[in-house]
C-alpha cells in the first residue's frame, strides 16, 4: 500500500479512480479528510494499489470510504490532476480514470479518508468547494446522463 507520504513528490504520475454514483438527479459526494485537498469535496475513489484492477481499486475505494458496494461502472472518462508546490514543483499528480456506478440499495456514511459524504443535486453544487477540475467532470457528467 503506498503511504500518504509516498505520494508527494512522486517520481512519476500516480493511477487512480473515481466514482460517479447517482440516485436520482443527485451525485455522492465525498469531503476528503486529509491532504491533499482536506476539507474539499471530491467523488469517492483513490490510488490503484499494485495488483489491483481498475474495478477492483473502484470497488474497493467506494467500498472503504462510502459503505457502498458497486454493482456495475461503466467508463466515463480520464482525469489528470496535478497540484504544484509554491516553486513550481509537482507536488501531487494523478491520473484518475473515472466511472459511473452504480451501488448496491443501501445508506451512504463516511469511512476511510472521508469526514462526510452527501448527495448533491446539480443546481446544490455550488454550495460545495469541490476539488479542482472534479466540477468539470461532474458537470460532464449530469449532462451526459441527463
């Protein structure tokens, strides 16, 4: 398992997932518990472990950080993130390939790098501080699924 430590200033781009859950018109949001981007909402995903398929890493990351189990993800699209330091540096760059789920029937909490989780309506996501360039993908994908 890489450490939250490991992932700064990493010597190349690290993979990870995220997950588009919708009930209704409304989206899953997660608020991250630590850094990066602690206290910013953000979809419910993180890093592919070495091993791990790509469903594999989504199923577990939704799993351990909403309680939900993902029944089905279909691919939405591919999301770079890269979060410089004050010099310039790369201090954080990802690679996240994001998917529409859909959840098994059950009650959404938060677990593991989340402090909560909340469904959004589109029109309510202004009242979030969401991560940078996740409200691009999310307005991407009300459209999308609209």
């Amino acid at each position: 398992m890489m450490s939250k430590d490991s992932r700064r200033y990493p010597p190349r781009p690290i993979l990870g997932v995220g997950a588009l859950i919708f009930r209704g018109e409304k989206l899953l949001l997660a608020e991250r518990a630590g850094p990066p981007m602690q206290g910013q909402w953000s979809l419910p995903g993180g890093v592919v472990e070495t091993g791990e398929t790509l469903l594999e890493a989504l199923s577990r990351e939704v799993l351990e950080e909403t309680g939900l189990v993902v029944t089905e993800a279909r691919f939405f699209e591919l999301f770079e993130r890269i979060i410089r330091d004050p010099t310039g540096e790369p201090e954080y760059h990802y690679v996240l390939v994001d998917y529409v789920c859909g959840v098994a029937p059950g009650d959404s909490c938060a677990g593991d790098d989340v402090s909560n989780c909340a469904w959004v309506s589109r029109a309510d996501l202004e009242r979030y501080e969401i991560t940078a360039g996740t409200r691009d993908v999310i307005e991407r994908a009300f459209i999308a699924l609209a």
